[in-house]
C-alpha cells in the first residue's frame, strides 16, 4: 500500500492539489460489466460540492467528474478507471501570509519539517478538496455492493447532540446539515451562523449505517473490518477519532450489558442488540454496520492564533479565504464513501479468500 | 498488505491460535546491526503474561520467546527474524459447549459464517493470546526507534476514570492495573473483583504516549500517521474506539480552542497546547504522538446469556474457562507494542522518501 | 501491489486504454524537492513516439504529456505526481472484424474469457501505447537516480544479431533502430522493410546496461533485484524472456567459468568478469547491472491466420490498422524507464532498510 | 510486498537461516476448508531434499515439517498456516575463511556492501536451503488448486540438453537428475561426476508446465501471468534467465511463425501451438502454461578462485563444505513449487475481481 492508495482489492489511488489544474483517483481492481457512467458519480460529488449553502465554502467549483479510462459502452471492462475534476475556481489570492508562516492546527509545519516546503495554495494537497476524489471513487464502489445500503448523518455541532428521539432519516437530505432531527436544524442554524460571524469554526461528529452486509466479511486481525473502518475514517481530513458500535461507551460497560444476545430467525440468527456495530471477532455479522467520526474544527478561522513564521519568528496569523465553517458537515459524503469503499474492498476479498465455499454452499 | 501482516516497510506477520503447539511472529524488513536478543524481548512478554494477578485469567503461560532467525552474533542482519512462543498451558478441556452454540459477542458465529467451520479451542485465532506475538515484534521495533519512548496506562475501567490531578507515571508499573493513580488503583481493586466474582467482566481505557518522535513522520492521506496508528489499535482483540489526542472531544470545541499555538524555540516551535496528540495533517509535529483507546469488556463471562447454537436452535451460553474480568488491562503492553511497530515503520518510511533531505540538511 | 500498479516505495500506477481519451501515471512516494518538469519528461517520450519512422506504427501521437500534480515551482514535493497523455489520433476505423473474431497472439481471447467483454478498439488496454505511460514514468525515476547511466539498444531482430566487435554506442540514437552497430543497422533496412512489405512482423532482442548503481541495492530473495527487473520487463506487451548477466548461456558454463574474480581496488573490489549482469544474491554489486529482454514479433499482422470468432465459428482474420513491423524497436525506451522505475524503488528500499548504516559509515 | 513475502492473496513469508536452528513460511489467505496434514506437504520436500545421491549435496537434512497454525481437525482454518523445518545437520566447521574473504559468485561481498555484516555460516539466508520452505509452502498451494497439474524437469546441464524425440516423463521421477530423456540421462552420470571430482560445478535448464489452468488467470499488464511467474522464478537462487513460451526464440520468429492458430473446439477454441506459453496478453488461455529457467553453476566450488579479503587483501578462495555440483537439479520442485504459489495467488485474484462473473455465466 502506498501513500495515496488505498485498498487491498478494490484499491483507489488520489492525486491533486487543492489550487492545481485538477485533482482525480485512479480505482483499480473494480470487477467488470458493472454498469458505470459520469451520471452515476456526479450525484454524490454534488452532495459534496462547495458553495452551496452559506455553511459551507463559498469557493464555487463545478466538480464535473470525467471518466477517462476502464469503461466502455457503458460498462466497467475491469480495468483502471481513471476520474478526474478540473479545478475551476482557484481564486489567484495572495497566499504570502500563509508561504511565511504556519497556521496552527494545519498541516503547513509538519509539511514543510518533512518535505522541506510545501505547495501552499489553498493548503495543497492537506485540503479538503481532495476529499472529493474520494466521492467520486466511492460511486465507483456502490457499483460493488448494490446489496449494501448507505446512509451518514451529522449527530452533534460543536458539542450540541441530535435528539434520537427525533430521529427522522427522510430529513437528511433535506438540510444543509444532513441532519436526521429538525429541532437540530434550527439550533444549528444559529450556531454555525454565529461562528461563521465570530471567523471561528466548530467540531461535528458524524454517524454513518450500512445495511445489507452479509456475515462474513472481514478478516480476524489486521484486517479486520474494524481496523479497514478505522483506517478508512481516519484519513479523511481534520478526523481525530472512530468507533465501531458503542465505541468508548463499551469501555464503561459490563460483559453482559455489552453482549448481543442471539435467537433463532428465518435466514440465521437475529441479535436482539448491536453494541458491536455488526462486526464481532473482526468480522462482519450480517447486523448493520455502525460507526462514529469525530471531525474537529476548522483550522482556517479568521481569530488571530499565535504562531511562528519559517523564520522562526513569532507571529500572530489569521487564515483568510474560503473556508467551512463546520468541516464536518461536508464530511458526511465523504464517510460514506469511505464505508462504500470499504466495503466493496471487503466484498472481493472475501470472495477471494472464501469464494468457493459460497458457491458450493 | 495481507490478512495477518501489519505495516509498510518494518513488517511483521503473526500466527498461531490460542490451543495450538505455538504461536509466532515473522519480522521483516528490520534494519541490519541492530542489538537484539531474547533478553531484550522477554521483559515486555512479561509484563503481558497472563497469571500474575487475580485480575488476569488464571491460565499459565511461560511466554518465552525463541529467536529463530534474522541475528547473528548478537546483531539484527537484516533478514527476517522469526520469533516463537510455545504453547504450554491448553488445558484440555470440554469445548462441547462452544463448538455447538455461538459466545454472543465473540468472534464465534462470524468466524463460522465466513469460513463454514472454526477453531474453537480456546477461541482459536480469535484469541487475546495473539497479543503475545505483538509484544515480541513491538520489542524488535523499539530497536528501530531508541529515540521514541512509548508508555501506556489504563485511564478508566468500567466508566471509573481516573484523576489526572493525581497522575504519577511511577504508579504504573507497580500495580496490576497499570494505572497512574492511586486512589484509582484502590477502587479498581473492589471494582474488578466485583466483577470476577459476579462471573461479569468490564470495560476499559488505555492511553499511549510516544515522545521523542521528530517532526515529519506520517504522511498526508491514506498513509497519515493518525490513520496507521488507528488501523494499528483497531486490529487489537476487543478494542472498539480510537481517539487522537483530543479525539471525540475536539469536536465539541471551536477552531480557536482546538488550535495548538506555536512560539519560537531553540530547536524549531514549541507548541502551547497539543490537541492535535502530535500530528496535524498526518504528519508528526514533534509534540508527543497521544491516543486513547477504548477495550470493551471481555466477552466470555459467567452469567448467562441468550444464544443459538449452530443448528439454529435457541440457547443459554455461560463461557466457562480462564478469562480476564477486564481485557483492556493486559492490552497496556500490546498497545504499546503497537505504537513502536507503526512508529518503527514510519521512522523507515520518511526515510525512503525524504532520507537525502535529512543526509543534507 | 495492485493490477496496475508497480513498485514498492517508488510506485507508479497506470491507466488509459488505446482508444480512450488519454492515457496516464500516477507516480507515489517521489521524493520532494526534485527539478521536474514536462521538459525533463518529453525527450524520453519523444524517442518512444511512433510515426517517426517507416519502421515503427503510422498512428501519429504528439504524445504531450502534462504534469496535473505533485510539482509545485518546478519541484516535487512528495505528493502524487498525475501525469497525462492526450489521445489525439485514435482513428475511428471500423472495428467489426476484431470485435467478432479473436487474434491470435493478442489478448482477445483471453480477455473475454476473463472479463466477458473488451474493449477492442486498437486493443484497448493490451495495446503498447500502455507503454508511454511508463517512459513518462521512468523519466521521474531518472530524477531520482541522477547516480545512475542507462542505456538500452536493440541486439537482434528477427534472429539477425548484431556484432559486438562494431559496438558503438554512439550510433543509438542515430538510426530509427536504436542500434549500436552500422552493418547491422543495414542488414536491418531491409529486412524490416520486407517483413512490412510482407505485411509480417519480426521479434528482436533489446539489451540494456545501467551504470553506476553502487553496491547494495536489492535484497537476498523475493525482493531479489534480478527479480524485481524481471517482472518489470516481463510486464511489458510482447516481452517473452528475461535474461540478468549471461541468462541462459550461464546454464552452460562451469562454476570457474562463471565467477567473477574480484580483485582489491581503489573504491572497493574491482571485478574481472561480469557474468552475474552486476547483481550477487540479488543484491547490486557495483558493476553494471546488465539484462536481455526478447520481444516476440508483433501479433498484428496482414497475412491471413486460422481463428474463431465469437461465436464459436472458424474464421480467418488479417489486422488491418497501423502496427509496428517489429515492436521491440520502441521497446528500448520502454526497457530503459523500467530499469529506471526499479532502481528508483530500489534506492529507496534500500535507505530504508539501511540508511542508518549509511549515514554513520 | 515485503522483502521476504511472495503473492498477493496467497501470500507466503519465508524465514531462515543454513545454519539457524530452523526455517520456515508462513502461508495467509489460503481458503477455509481444504484437506491439509504433514502428510500432503513432505512427499514433496523429500523430492528437494539433500543427501538423497551423490549428484546433490551430501548434507542430510530430513526435512521434517511441522504445520504449527492454521489447520484444524485436518482442514485449513482460513487463518495462517505456521510451517517449520528444524535444521539437524548445520555441520559445525570452521567458517573462517567465508568470514574473511567474498566468494566470487556469492552473495558475500554484496551483503556486506548492504548490511555491514553478514550470518557466513553456510550461506546464512542466501543458502539455498530456504528453498525448503518454498517448496512446503508449495504443497500448501497445490491444494488450492487440484484442477491444476504441474511437473518440470531438467532439459539441459552444462549446455548438454535433452532429446525431445526421446521426452518420456515416467522418466522424471525415475532417476537423480528429474530428466525425461533416458540417453541424457547416462550423459549426465559422468558430465555431473566428472564435474564434481573436479570440484567444479555445471549450469542448468529445468522446464515447467502447468496443464488445466482455466483461460482467465492473471491481468494486463504489472500482474500479468508472464511478469509474475519471472517474478517468482527470478527469486529462487541461482536463477538468472525465464522464458515463456518460446521466450528468446520467438524473437527469432516472423509474426505468422509465432501465431497460435485457432479452431473451434467443444469447450471453447482449441490452439493449434503454443508458442505463447499458454499465456496472451498476461491472461491465461487455457493451454499448458510453459515456462524456461535458466540456473548458472553452483557458485561454491573447489577449484581456486581470485578474491579479496574483508580487509582488502587480494586472495584466492576455494569453497569447502557440502555443495550440490548441479543446484539446478533440486531446483525441480522449487520451480514447480513456486509455479504452484503463483497460480493458486492467480485463482484467487481472478476469483475475487471476476468471481461474479464465474457464478452467474
């Protein structure tokens, strides 16, 4: 696995720089004869897409996905499937604050210790915007795993919960939070508004379900399904923590609150709890598949934070251009692309590994 | 990267199932003129050993490590180091029950679903005893980073957390807990016990420190340091949730509260804060590397729970054998062996790629 | 590794089918700060380009390459480097006849018994023009080893060898046939020309030498260099056979005959001899490192041979379309990236494993 | 890909040393559920095994496995399957003279150029006795694929090959030299004696075919089915040539010289030749796969050779100990063996990226 790869099977390579010509992935190993076209990836790419409500970047980009290779007469032929998205508003600003010193909480001083210098318009490639390669590779991915269904949403702002008493799944896509609880919306419209006003930025946290996986995906160690999620999540940007299932709140359990007890249904056993998130021993149990992302805030905000400069100056910086107030809200079709990523890997190794029994079974 | 193979460059693949002659470890990729013996090996095995306390399982394990290949003379060559612990204490027990009805939260029911039939000899390759082998590599890769010094303490058991006002790093190693607190080790005690005489188990916290880790380690996306470290917690049995440094919290928290400010120093910045546990865009700061890592409670307990058995018929399952009430205890060592093993690996990978860099700075 | 991946540190991934809109690379793991631009790519691109001769393909390609990523201010910075090649001249033939029925020798059948389609149109992705992808590649890799000279030359086509006593390197790249030796480049005109007369096509031999790779590259087995040059040659369309040092004629010497005596030098032993092609062990040794590559004649050719179709039915099928008379001619380039690409991954492996020793040494 | 690991589904990792305590490979990915002991994998370790004629090495190793993981009730688990051979035989001699001075052809000087230092003791990981473990992780892979039916044999030593018109392959396991040819065989008695009361030592050619390999197996391009059995065969010591097919002597050939006609046939098209190796466009075409590899003479011999010291001193260096005069000829099962690994690696891909494909045609 290299350094912007990722996947075992199904593997997807990024490429691109937030103010480069155009960013894209390459998706190989995808089987063929799956039906595959831009109209089947431009959806996902447009719930991601900056600039369309005012929490969110202003920067305006098209984000038109090109397939330019691996399908043809509308299917996959099981070759590479190269996508990519021209960059269309690469705003020329004046990027010196930023060349000289290091924002806090950015990647600009661990690049350059690194590296040695760094491309730093518009934070290169540490910028969310190669996030949406990963939309776009994991349109690629559905195609895998039509049996598997879906769906992220945003659970908290800054500290402020949805009520899952509320919890409403035909609101998400009706908000521009993605949030499953309209008494949320209204509570987050002011607080992100506020921010947005004050130049700061808040945390979210984000849930993602995947229903439909079989039992049997997965592997018992370091592959296990847990380990691929945990991976998964934690590489998308400004995400600092994962959990499978009841995650940290397992760790303050006893063993027979935390068990899924089991009794006898029509196709295998039905579990009567999922504190394991559908994954036991690494492997997937035929429940919903449940994890949680936390995404801290923004480091671009518009309140002067100390800092050094490459000189080794002291400095204040403030971080001007256009920013997400609430990075994680845009994280959400991003996770689920992610989970689908995942998850089509998962898919092919199994087959792979356990392929034969299935088809004698 | 395969199943049961962990890392990039520095590699290891473990093997062996908790009732079988042995179990081991294969490191590859390992530096050449490396000082290494048994002896440098066999106190972080200790420390692991199941059957020092009350509050680990009962089952007796010598865990001595053989080095089967890889040194010469008392130096690492570079070639693969085989390592070996045998397998003394199976106890040859009746595992009637657990081959016929599945441990609700074990890797039971998904091992059968996916590969048609399992080991269930002491949970087989599902075992924590696994873990050992962990523990051995990680004390090869502690060779590889003599400049990194790792340690790791439980934070909380049950929901029971300990006061960082009373933190005291020497505690840790003088108590069966691994804990840094006190007062907390005197409650732990009634705690734990409680538990295993209830025939329950508990939850638990870990944390990690690594210190001494230059700035530049990691990488930006797939192979960020974040990522690599939480695909290495989140491949430990039992472990359900990873945070780096601020974790979940960070995402409560506004962008100017989350920032780490940064002054001039002699050897480069120094940070006022380190939310960002030592790695902002996937790259190490040079600030200690932090996480927290959530162990659910240990699956195999005493009291009853509902299950099925493998012919779908409805059942009670109580797990008798030796377990540990509180899993997460014995997985101090073992994530601390994860974290030398991503940072060994990571310390080899920055130098493949920016290695004339560091020659000619 | 992935299907279309190559490399371990220095990974090159490419994508793009015959008669797509482009074709490309993504190069991961470069190290930063690296002088790149198209102009130190398009040279190498240049001498593989077809139409240039009437001994290679007629399809006329400008085969401009675009760097999209990864150099910012004419240096790479350690990001993925996307690299992109228009199709400008994919001309809309008539594909019915290759569509229906298969060519022997080419990748029709055996596709469509793996994938249950292709696409045909020029061969899709089995077609050669893959192989620019690879020189743009190599060119980055050439960055990488600035230590290192690599040549390559045609030694054979069609049986008819050169002289090694006419051996003047200064002749390669003064004849459409990338030969060093002038009576052969004679004997050559006409030969290929007849065999494009005769609508046939021919094999040949390219050999090719890389100086100034130091002692220690490689390791001892399944990352052997000899290996890793012979998948990287084998890798490429036509290629049939890979020889390291005297390949196969060592299969007819004696051990004393084989050795090659060393001899104290100024820098180190000096050798006698050359039989390993500069590779012990599968480790460089310091010497040239030297292989034989065998190219089989171009399957594409205008005399009619037995085939079934699709269906099932026989047939008899003639490749009209523009082809090379002899596809090891544009191989040399080819050859040449790839030795490129390996020593490059190479380097890198090896201050992985042993930098340490080399900065202390 | 590590530097001791094979494959990409079906992986294996080899460890060891001559003169360690023992050797071994770890072999993951391997399907659930096969037929497995001792029993199905020593038959073919004592086809490699040494002391068996006074053609081979007269160091006696029994070559007992062990399988210490990953097979359960006589079936694979799935999980990692732990082989083990102890070494008995490590003569104790007096390794002085490797110590000090490189022997020509030897990996010696360039592991000590690499690594600083190196285990002398027989050879240490470069010993050909590492090919044990390939040939017992071989066994592994033949039971992945039964349909598949592999033999190789010599075909020539020292330049004295065999008469195809006398091919008779009850032969093969018939007499010490694995060959089918019963005059060769009579010719090889003395030419092999000869070289051996000479302290000399002869070059090899052993051949390999695969028969009942489904069309389908293998990629494009960088895991195309030619790439990685050169790969594979390229890693086994002493090896320094691999042919497909006709190999070298298709670039001798005219286009319709090296066509493989086509006819139709009951189960899919029949080929009238095969000078492709069973191998188009790196896919499998359901024909025998053939291979050709070329082994130079056993590097350790008794007749004087010039060298130099550690130290720098020139010298001359003759290699006591126990040496095969023909390392070619136990080469025979570690060819088939790795012919094995790579197909088995092959059925698997192929299985996970078109298994939907397989099941729904």
């Amino acid at each position: 696995m290299s350094f912007n790869t990722f996947g075992r099977m199904f593997r997807f390579t990024t490429w691109g720089e937030s103010h480069g010509p155009a960013i894209g992935a390459v998706v190989d190993g995808c089987p063929p004869g799956l039906e595959l076209s831009e109209a089947d990836i431009q959806p996902w790419l447009d719930l991601r897409k900056p600039g369309t409500s005012k929490f969110t970047t202003q920067r305006r980009e098209a984000d038109e996905v090109r397939i330019l290779s691996g399908v043809f007469e509308g299917r996959t032929t099981g070759t590479p499937i190269s996508l990519m998205i021209e960059n269309t508003d690469q705003r020329s600003k004046d990027y010196s604050d930023v060349a000289k010193a290091y924002r806090p909480g950015h990647a600009d001083y661990a690049y350059d210790a690194k590296y040695g210098f760094r491309d730093y318009r518009g934070g290169g490639r540490s910028s969310a915007r190669e996030t949406a390669s990963r939309v776009a590779a994991g349109a690629v991915a559905r195609a895998v795993i039509p049996e598997v269904d879906i769906f992220a949403y945003v659970s908290a702002i800054g500290g402020d919960a949805i009520d899952f008493a509320n919890f409403d799944p035909s609101l998400i896509g009706q908000n521009p939070f993605f949030c499953p609880d309209a008494q949320a919306v209204m509570r987050w419209e002011k607080l992100v508004d506020a921010a947005r006003l004050d130049g700061s930025s808040l945390g979210a946290v984000v849930e993602c379900v995947a229903s439909g996986v079989p039992a049997g995906w997965g592997a018992p160690l370091y592959a296990k399904l847990d380990s691929e999620l945990a991976a998964a999540m934690m590489s998308i940007n400004a995400v600092k923590g994962v959990e499978i299932g009841d995650g940290f709140a397992a760790a303050s359990l006893r063993g027979e609150q935390n068990a899924d007890p089991m009794r006898p249904g029509h196709d295998g056993p039905i579990f009567l709890a999922n504190h394991a998130g559908g994954i036991a021993g690494g492997i997937s149990t035929g429940q919903p598949v449940k994890l949680r992302v936390a995404f801290k805030p923004t480091s671009s905000i518009l309140i002067p934070v100390e800092t050094v400069t490459r000189d080794g100056e002291a400095s204040d910086i403030i971080t001007k251009g256009r920013h997400d107030p609430c990075v994680g809200i845009r994280g959400v079709p991003v996770v689920e692309a992610m989970m689908a990523l995942v998850l089509a890997d998962q898919k092919l190794l199994h087959r792979a590994q356990c392929g034969e029994r299935a088809e004698t079974d």
